[in-house]
C-alpha cells in the first residue's frame, strides 16, 4: 500500500523527488545485507502488483464462463419475466463481487478528492522532467533555466514574476546561491519585489523573519547587493507589521545590525580577531537610530539572545540535524498548501505506471543478484522475481519488458558464449545449476507469454542451435518429414564418423599424429562426471517441453508470430547471404531453422497470409540462387512441397501456392536433378491429396512440366530476368539475342497448335524443336524489383516493329518429341509415371485445361521409358565447392536414410541401391505398357472430355474461355499427339511393347477424321514411324526389326485402303501414294529381308487392285491417266514384273457411259521425281490436270500457272465412268 501512497503524492509532486525514477547503483564488491534489503524493497512493489494482475486474469475468466453459463441456460430454458430478471441481478451481483475480490481490499477510506487518471499523472510527470531540465540549466546560469521553461511553455513570455516566485521558492533543486544572484540583478526588481512580498512577515519579530527570509536563497558577497535586498525586505516587514519604526530607514538600519551581529557572533574568522560583541555593545551601535530615539530595549535583548544562540544559517548547504530540522519544517509549510492534500487511492489503481517506473531498475537488481549470488534461497528469490516480472509484463502487453527479461536470462543460461567443441556444450551445461535454472525458466516463460515476445526471438534461437549442436534436443525438433523414407522421416544431425582416418600423408602428417597420440589417448571418452553432467542436462532440457514452441505457436499475436518468422528467416538463410555479410556460414544450422520455420508455418496454416510472402521469397532466395546442390538446397524444395500439400486445401491461398512451385523450376538444371526424387515422392503426395483444387491451365502446366523434368530428366524453361521500367516489347525483343541455352525465340503463330504445322506442309528432315504451351508469363522476382518471364513458349519480337527471328526450325513431321532428356532417377520415373496415371484413369481430373500439357508428359516418358531407358544423355559431373566451414565439417555425414542419391547423375539403372535394382528394372520395362494404356485412355476419352467442356461454356456463356470440341480441334490437341505418343513406342527394342502396341495402334476409332487429317496422319505418324524403323534402332535383334518393319508397312497398307475413299478428294493424293510407293521400295530392301521382300509385293498388289478396282488408274473417258504411268514409272525400279503379275495384258474396251460426267483430273509431266528417302512430294508439284472444258467444270489455275478443272456441284457423288474398269469421280468445290 505504502508504494502506490508515495507514487500519488510523493513520486508525482511537481518539485518533489522522483522516488522511483531515480538512478541506481550497483557494488562493485560481492553482496552485503544492504543491498539484499534494497532487492527486497524493490521485489515489495513487484509482489503487490502482481497478485492484482493475477486476481484480474482470474475474475475475467469466471465471468467470462458465468456469462456464457447464463447465455446457454438462457437458450436452453424459457422463463418467466420475473425469474429471469431475479438470474440477471443474481449474476451481476456475483460478477461484481468477483471484480471487488480481482485487488487487495482497502484498509483506509478512499479520499473524496479526485483520482488523478493515467493521462494527468503521464502530463504531471512530463512536466516534472521539464522543470527538472529547467533547474539544471538554471543552477549553471539562472538566465538560461528561466528561457527554458519559457520555450517550454512552462513559464509565460513576457515573464510574469509571480510564477517566477513560485518556481523559485518551491522548487528544493535550485541552487540557493544562483537565486540570490538572479533576484539582486536591477534588471529583475518586478521579481524581486514579487519575491519579498510573497512572504507572509506580519506578527513577527524582526530577526525571525530575517531568518524565514535568508533561508530561501543565499546573499550575495558585495554590500551594495545585500544593501539592495536588505532594503525590499525592511519595507515589506514595517509595511506588514504596520510600520512600527520611525520610518523605513530605522528598520533597514536594524536589519543591517543584525546581520552584522550574526557574523561576529558565529563567524570563526571574527571570533580569531575579536572578542565577540556583548547585549550592551549591541544596544550601543544602534543607539539613537530609530528617527534619532532608540530601540525598544526589551525587544533588541531578546533580538541579541536568539542570535547568539542560533545562528541564522542557509540550512540546506549543512547535514544532520539543522538540515533535518529544515526539511521538515518545509516539509509542514507545504502540507499547508493545496499541495499537502493527501490523496488515498484505491489499491491497483496506477499498478501498470508503477510497473513502468519500476521494471528497469528491478530486473538489472534481479540479474545482478543472480549473476554474484551463490546461495540457492537468492537464486530462487531472483528468479521468481523475474517470473512474476514476465507476468505482470504480459498482462500489460509490455513486450519490451519482456524481451529484456528473456535476453537477460538467455545470457545465463551459458548457451549464447561461444563453444568450439559442442560435445562440452552439454558438460557445462549440465553441470551448471544456475544455467539449468535459468534455461528452464526463459523457456517456461516463453512457453506461458510468448505472445508479446519480439526481438527475444532471436535469443530464444539462438539457445536452441547450441542445444541441436550438442544434441540435446528432443526428437520431435530434430526428425522432419521426407518423401523418400519408408518411415516418412529422416534426422537432420551429423554424426561424426569416428572411423574416418587422417588422409593426409607426408612428414608434417607423421609430426602430427606423433605428438597428438597422447591427446588422443586422454581423450578417448568421457568421464563419468561427464557423463552424469550430459545426463543432468538432457533431463533439464526434456523438462523445458521445447516442442511445445511450434504447437504453441498458433496461439501467438500476429506481431509475435511475424517477428518469430522474421527471425527464423534471417538465421536460416543461405551462403550468399554470409558472404555479402562476412559471416560464418553454417550449413547445419540453417537447415535447423528452415525445418523450424516450415513446421511453424504448417502450425500457422489457418492465418498463413501473414507470413506467406516473406516465406516464399525466402525459399526463392535459397533455391533459386544455389548454384550447386546442398542439404540446405534440398530441404527448402522438399518444405515447398511439404508447404503446398498441407495449404492447397485453403482456396484462399492456393493459387499463391500453386504459383511458388514455379520456382522449382527456376532452379539451375544441375541442381534440380539432383533432386529429382525428392520432388518427384513430393508432387506424388500433392497430386493424390489436392489434384481437386487445382483450377487454371497455367497451374497445371508447371505441375506437368515439373512432372517431366524430375521424372523423364527433361531441363527446366528457360528464365529472362527483365529489370523494372523496361518495356516488356523491348525485353521480349532483346531475348532473341540471347544463347539457346538461356531462351528459346521461336516464332510463334496466332493458330496455335501444340507445334504442328498445318497439313500441308512439306515432310521435311528431323530437327530441334521446343513446344509452345502457354501465354507468356510476367511476374515480379523477390527482393530485386526485377520480372521473370518463365515459360518454354517461344519468345519473339512485336509483329509490327521487328521481323520474326528463328533460331531453331521447328519440325512437326517427327514422332520424336524433340526435346533433350538427360539421365534420370529411375525411381523418380517410376513415382512420376505413377502420379501420371493416377490423374488420367480420374476423369475428374484431365480437362481441356491441362489435356494438352498432360500429353506433352507422357510423350516425354515415353521418350525416357524407349528401350528401357538407355538412351538418354549422360549429364556433366561436377565436383561440388565446398567452403571453408563445409571443408572443416567433410569429416562428418548426414544420418538420413536414402532421401539423397548418394551417385548423383549417374545410370538410370546403375543409380539405384543393389537390392532394389531388378524391381526397378522390371518396373521401367513394364512402363511403356503403362504409358501405352494411359495414352489410349486419353485417346478414348478426349472428345467426351472437350464435349462436356464445352456444353458447360454454353451453359455459362462465358466467350473469353470457350472451349472449342471440333473434329479439327481434337486432332490437333489430342488425338495426333497421342498418335504419335503411341507411335514412337513402336520404335521399342523390345518385342513386348512392339507387339502389344502394333494391336492398340490399330484399335483406336479414327472414322471421324476428314481428308486432311487423315493425311495429317500419314504425314505426322505413319510416315515418321516407318523413317525411324528403317533405323537400325536394335542390331541385337535383326528379326525383332524384321517382323516390325512388317507390321508397320501392314499397317501402312491397311489404313490406306480403309480411308481410301475420303483420301481420293485430296488434292495431294498423287503426292501422298507416290510417297507410299517409296517406303514400299525402302521397306522391300531393307537389310535384304526375305520377310519384307514377300510381303511388300503382297501388301502392294492388294493396293493396286483396289485402287484399280475404283477407277482410280482411269480417266473419264477409260483412258489410262498420268497417276498410272506415275505408279508403274515408280513401282517398276523396284518391283519390275509387278505389273505382268497384276494386270495381264488384256486390250481393254471403253463403254460409252450414258451421262456426261466431268473428267478425272489427269496428272501430267511435271510431277518431280520423289525425294529420297523418304521425303514426301510437295502438295501443289501434282496438281496439274488435264485441260478439259466440260458443263459443270470451272477451270482454276494452280500455284505453277497452270490451269485445271474443278467441279462445280459439291454435292454430287461418285459415279461410274466404265464398266470394265469402275471410277470414282469425287467432287471438287468451285473457287
């Protein structure tokens, strides 16, 4: 009680001292029982407040449950009017009763003054320390400490001399010297006078109120000065006692005596010289001097008498008594004033200014203490002086208090001082009661109110790194999630591989291990006081619960949750980061903290937009600038991922989400597929849990494109970094400029058609090519203000401004993807394979948003999974930097499990585990089944797919997102490229995959397809398989070769035949049997089969006859047409007696037909002679045709000039010209 007493009228007295704002003092010699007591005085003001804070939290807690008691009583019942007022006043009743028992109850009546509040006491302090600045400034040179307080406000300008007064006479600080000086000056005489008059003389003798007057400042040395103050007083005086001298001069004569008399009688220096004066002597010398009578007798005797025996003395220069008695009579003149009102506040009133005033000086008093303190009942003092400082902090939200405290005790836990060997960290710990106490402490009190912790954060890490080091952390901090164990975790200390020798060799190495064999000797383990100091240790830190700061972390404040945050990013970051600061690097620690930071975000995931920026940038940082692959490297993919599974359940932050994972593949190629499988397990997990909440086409481009360049060893798109300010035109344009390796510029058309070119187009020679999948894409990069354009579309310049650059020719007439796949994990493949059939058998989950990307994926592992994955390039190695503290650290290894490869870049089936290398094999053989079956499910399903798609448009109505499910659009983004897909696996070596997709290639239902994209399919499928056939793809296996090649040419012949009819009203027909005819003449001799050479005649008899059959060798008039001489020119360099076998010589009759049909188009002589081998024949070189003028034919000129003839009814339909031979006649549109 007696502390809030003095904080209300001592502490807050404008010119009393401030009792607790005063500065402390610590010994510089050990403890004595002053200073103990002096901590108990301080500890007194903690223990009073921290049971209101306490009482408080309880009160609010019961009437929070009586309320909602009564809000659930009130719901569940319904009652009468009068009993549910009678519960209502009950409940208030209690409520308050428990808020009068939240504080001590008050032994003294609570004046009837009023309390000041927070905010008078907040402005009386304020203005105290102005007036004390002012006082300072004034006991150096008065002038200055009064302008002071007039640019303060404090006093009035022009200056009012009886606010001067007051600040004069009541404030104790002042110098008493430096106030005689400041009122003697003649340029202050309205202060001066208001100082005289200020004092209240009436009713006393002379000498007394000379006495009450020199006390309040000291004269000055120079007569004149004292003459001139002498002179206001004695007028004063006679004036308030009614003149009772003859005039004011009698009374400044008698004054003046006085003075004189007070110095002759207690000066030393007078007293040396003479002998003191008597009452008479006294008497003489003002004889006559009262208007030339004389003194009252009686009244100068009794003057003499009490200056002889006190002293008029300047009672605040001395000590001891004369002080103390003037103190205290100040001390009764001010509790006359309004001042001396004593005000009696209820208890807890002012307990937070109290606590602000105090908490600085109380925990520098506790952490002395406990520092040079031994005796265990002080320690224990100490700290629950502290622990009930951190409670009364956090029940006031004083965040800053409570970082003091932390810090503070963090320092004596001994874990924040360096240690060069960690083994001793748990010795010295261990053995260091104070340390023990202290950690438990600064962690229990972090675990209860770390929710107004801040920058105590970082000391808080840094306690817990030392204990990872020296591991004594608890399992649950030191094993993470991993995608790759069988267990699902892996540990993330090193262990010191203690059988690794010296591999130094040489003279200084042989010193070495001379002279450190008796070091080693004596160090070879612990001893038991070790141990039981590691024990001791252990048990303290299993007791400080420190898994509990994750879970608890979702109970933080936002501002401590982001400060928690900031902190884990700043000490888990990267080498470049060290290097720019030149600091030490330590890989160990920084995964430590990464693994903190993730799984507090996981704890946090339900408010994770607060942290979630400040995180991926982060991650991009570590990720994104690794220039080789690193532990560090590796767990902030693996936390992404780890990241994305858990929030992509959260639509509010799943498209950020998504839009991070790109930053995997921003990663430097020989870093990511380093750590394919991680990422591979990963997005096998993601995909499984959350393939339903993926929404745009953009977000499952780069799942796709991830998908490929971890499973079939694919490289990452290209990156161009475009700074702020610059035109993005500019920047795309600039990008042409750039190396392939860095951005692919290719020309890109507004028909977009996953790469293909239209049907027309010429067959040309393979080449490289890169596939354009999306719209560019801008988005900003973290920290540098720069934009990355990240995509494998082709990047070219503005179509207006600047001309199409092309780097590289794209080829579309290629069943090969074009694209360069390097070696990949096999498991990788295997998972990666795995999580493509998962999302193609879910017909939920392939749209026409991602069909197109899905197909790109499988062809790529298909690319990967041809003959059993031995065909990819091997990529570089490279030896891997190490820095100075990694080199130091070479000695140790990561326990981990298998997460790793620990042969990076190696074999596909070389860079597994020996026990694990046949199931691995078989499954890589089996995969291009796999892959086979998922293409004809896509295959089966696409035109539903797109249906559907886009009769939900049209429900919608939605034109800027329509989905287009034609027959043209189908082939284009569907069914060639998995034609192709499936084609290319035709190429396999192994007999298997060749038989099984020689069947499925022939089951797919193509009826739908037009002429040209049948033609599109000869010219993109068939035709590149059977050019990659004639390929020695497996010399091992000639009559595997043999029996495919014969299949193929089969099928060749099979589906002409089928799709004869729609194939005859191309006007590249000629072309297309002329290019026919050339793979018969490859295929017939290829490695001098006897297969093919039987069976090539067969299929092209069956050919002929057919064709013969329909008229197509026959003119309109049942001549023989150029496309019969062009056939038999061709097929007689090969097959010479082909034609005596088929068509004997007969003389063959023309009937007169008995309608007038338009002629068959003939072929003339400007068809060049075929490409080798086997380039297909230009489309318009065997467009010319007979110049024949009929009814119905209009007559077009082709692209050489010349002319031919084109029927004019589109609708009519074939008819036959001959009965000896029948033709099909197909109409022609008019142009």
């Amino acid at each position: 009680m007696t502390q809030w007493l003095t904080l209300h009228n001592v502490d807050f007295g404008l010119f009393t001292v401030m009792v607790f704002s005063e500065h402390n003092a610590f010994p510089v010699q050990g403890l004595f029982s002053t200073h103990l007591l002096s901590l108990d005085a301080l500890l007194s003001i903690i223990d009073c407040i921290e049971p209101h804070c306490y009482n408080r939290i309880l009160a609010k807690q019961k009437t929070d449950t009586a309320l909602k008691e009564s809000q659930s009583s009130t719901e569940s019942e319904v009652n009468t009017e009068g009993s549910t007022h009678k519960q209502d006043s009950k409940m208030s009743k209690e409520i308050n009763v428990k808020k009068n028992q939240s504080v001590r109850q008050n032994r003294m009546k609570v004046t009837e003054e009023k309390v000041p509040t927070s905010d008078e006491i907040a402005s009386t302090r304020h203005k105290k320390k102005v007036y004390y600045e002012g006082t300072k400034q004034f006991n150096v040179k008065p002038a200055k400490g009064i302008q002071y307080l007039q640019e303060q406000g404090y006093l009035k300008s022009p200056l009012d001399p009886n606010e001067v007064v007051i600040f004069l006479k009541e404030n104790p600080r002042l110098d008493k010297a430096q106030i005689g000086e400041y009122i003697s000056r003649k340029t202050n005489g309205e202060v001066l006078k208001a100082f005289v008059t200020s004092f209240h003389f009436e009713d006393l003798r002379l000498d007394e109120a000379l006495r009450l007057y020199l006390e309040a400042f000291r004269l000055p040395g120079e007569a004149p000065v004292i003459s001139y103050l002498i002179e206001h007083f004695s007028e004063h005086w006679s004036r308030s006692n009614g003149e009772p001298f003859a005039n004011y001069d009698a009374a400044f004569t008698l004054t003046y005596a006085i003075i004189m008399l007070n110095v002759d009688q207690h000066n030393h220096n007078a007293k040396k010289q003479n002998i003191p004066m008597t009452n008479a002597e006294f008497k003489k010398n003002v004889n006559k001097c009262n208007g030339g009578q004389d003194f009252d007798q009686d009244m100068l005797e009794e003057i003499y008498n009490a200056i002889r025996n006190d002293e008029i003395v300047m009672p605040s220069e001395h000590t001891g008594l004369v002080k103390e008695n003037y103190m205290w009579k100040v001390l009764l003149r001010r509790g006359g004033t309004k001042d001396g009102t004593f005000i009696h506040a209820p208890p807890g009133s002012f307990d937070h200014e109290l606590f602000n005033l105090t908490w600085g000086s109380t925990v520098a008093a506790l952490s002395f203490v406990f520092d040079k303190s031994s005796e265990e009942a002080i320690i224990q003092k100490s700290i629950t002086g502290f622990r009930k400082c951190a409670m009364i902090a956090a029940y006031y939200g004083m965040s800053d208090v409570f970082d003091n405290l932390v810090i503070s005790l963090c320092k004596f836990t001994t874990l924040l001082s360096a240690h060069e060997n960690p083994e001793s960290i748990s010795v010295s710990f261990g053995g260091n009661m104070k340390a023990k106490l202290a950690a438990q402490t600064v962690f229990q009190l972090t675990h209860r109110h770390g929710d107004i912790l801040r920058e105590g954060w970082k000391n808080i890490l840094d306690c817990m790194i030392q204990l990872f080091r020296a591991k004594l952390l608890p399992k649950s901090l030191i094993e993470v999630e991993d995608f790759i164990d069988t267990s699902g975790k892996i540990s993330i200390i090193r262990e010191d591989n203690t059988t690794a020798q010296r591999s130094e060799s040489g003279v200084l190495s042989s010193f070495y291990s001379y002279f450190s064999m008796s070091e080693t000797a004596s160090t070879k383990g612990p001893t038991p006081e070790e141990q039981e100091a590691t024990r001791f240790a252990q048990e303290c830190i299993e007791e400080c619960n420190l898994e509990n700061l994750i879970t608890d972390s979702r109970f933080l404040r936002e501002e401590s949750l982001q400060e928690l945050v900031k902190a884990l990013i700043v000490q888990s970051q990267g080498p470049e980061a060290h290097v720019s600061s030149e600091t030490a690097f330590d890989e160990d620690a920084a995964v430590f903290f990464l693994e903190f930071l993730i799984k507090v975000v996981l704890q946090n995931r339900d408010r994770v937009n607060l942290v979630w920026q400040g995180v991926r940038d982060h991650i991009y940082n570590l990720v994104v600038n690794a220039s080789e692959h690193t532990f560090l490297v590796e767990r902030a993919v693996v936390g992404l991922l780890r990241l994305a599974i858990r929030l992509l359940r959260r639509e509010e932050v799943a498209p950020q989400v998504l839009t991070s994972l790109r930053i995997t593949l921003m990663m430097k190629p020989s870093v990511i597929h380093c750590i394919t499988r991680h990422i591979a397990f990963g997005l096998h997990d993601l995909l499984r849990t959350n393939a339903a909440n993926i929404h745009t086409g953009q977000d499952w481009f780069t799942l796709f494109t991830l998908l490929e360049v971890v499973g079939a060893g694919a490289n990452p798109p290209p990156i161009l970094q475009v700074c702020t300010g610059v035109e993005m035109s500019e920047a795309i344009s600039d990008a042409g400029a750039q190396s392939d390796s860095e951005v692919t510029s290719v020309s890109t058309s507004d028909g977009y058609d996953r790469g293909y070119n239209s049907d027309g187009d010429l067959y040309e020679s393979q080449s490289k090519a890169h596939r354009c999948p999306s719209p560019l894409e801008v988005r900003p990069v973290p920290e540098n203000g720069s934009w990355l354009l990240v995509n494998r579309e082709n990047i070219s310049t503005t179509k207006e401004e600047q001309p199409r650059k092309t780097s590289l020719t794209t080829n579309q007439y290629t069943i090969e993807l074009n694209e360069e796949l390097y070696y990949c994990d096999s498991k990788s493949l295997l998972k990666s394979s795995e999580t493509l059939s998962f999302l193609v058998r879910d017909a939920a989950h392939i749209t026409p948003l991602n069909f197109e990307s899905c197909v790109h994926a499988i062809r790529s592992f298909v690319e990967t999974s041809l003959n059993g994955g031995r065909q990819r390039i091997l990529l570089p190695e490279k030896k891997p930097k190490m820095t100075k503290n990694q080199h130091k650290k070479s000695k140790h290894k990561m326990k981990k499990s298998n997460s790793s490869p620990s042969r990076l870049h190696q074999n596909i089936n070389v860079s597994d585990e020996e026990g694990e290398v046949e199931g691995t094999a078989a499954g890589i053989h089996s995969l291009s089944i796999q892959l086979l079956d998922l293409m004809h499910t896509l295959h089966t399903r696409a035109a539903s797919i797109y249906k559907s798609w886009a009769d939900e448009d049209k429900v919608y109505q939605d034109p800027n997102d329509s989905i287009d499910a034609g027959t043209n659009a189908l082939w284009v983004k569907c069914w060639c490229p998995l034609l192709q897909g499936i084609a290319r696996l035709c190429c396999d070596v192994r007999r298997q995959v060749q038989t099984y997709l020689q069947r499925a290639l022939l089951v797919h239902d193509l009826q739908t397809l037009s002429a040209a994209e049948w033609e599109s399919c000869f010219n993109k499928v068939l035709f590149p398989l059977l050019t990659k056939l004639l390929e020695n793809i497996n010399i091992q296996d000639p009559t595997g070769m043999e029996e495919t090649r014969m299949r193929a040419s089969a099928l060749l012949t099979k589906v002409f035949l089928q799709h004869l009819t729609p194939l005859l009203s191309l006007s590249t027909f000629t072309a297309l049997w002329l290019t026919i005819l050339e793979f018969m003449d490859k295929y017939m001799h290829a490695d001098n089969s006897d297969l093919l050479a039987e069976a090539i005649p067969e299929s092209l008899k069956n050919m002929l006859l057919v064709m013969d059959t329909a008229g197509i060798f026959q003119t309109s008039h049942g001549a023989e047409s150029k496309l019969w001489k062009l056939s038999w020119d061709r097929i007689d360099t090969f097959l010479p007696n082909l034609r005596n076998d088929v068509f004997k010589p007969t003389v063959r009759e023309v009937k007169p037909t008995p309608t007038l049909v338009p002629p068959t188009p003939e072929i003339t002589q400007n068809t060049p002679s075929v490409p080798q081998p086997p380039e297909m024949h230009s489309p318009h070189e065997m467009e010319e045709e007979e110049e024949e003028h009929l009814e119905g034919v209009t007559v077009i000129k082709d692209v050489n000039g010349d002319e031919r003839p084109t029927n004019t009814d589109s609708n009519r339909k074939p008819v036959i010209l001959s009965h000896t031979s029948p033709k099909l006649v197909y109409p022609v549109k008019t142009v």
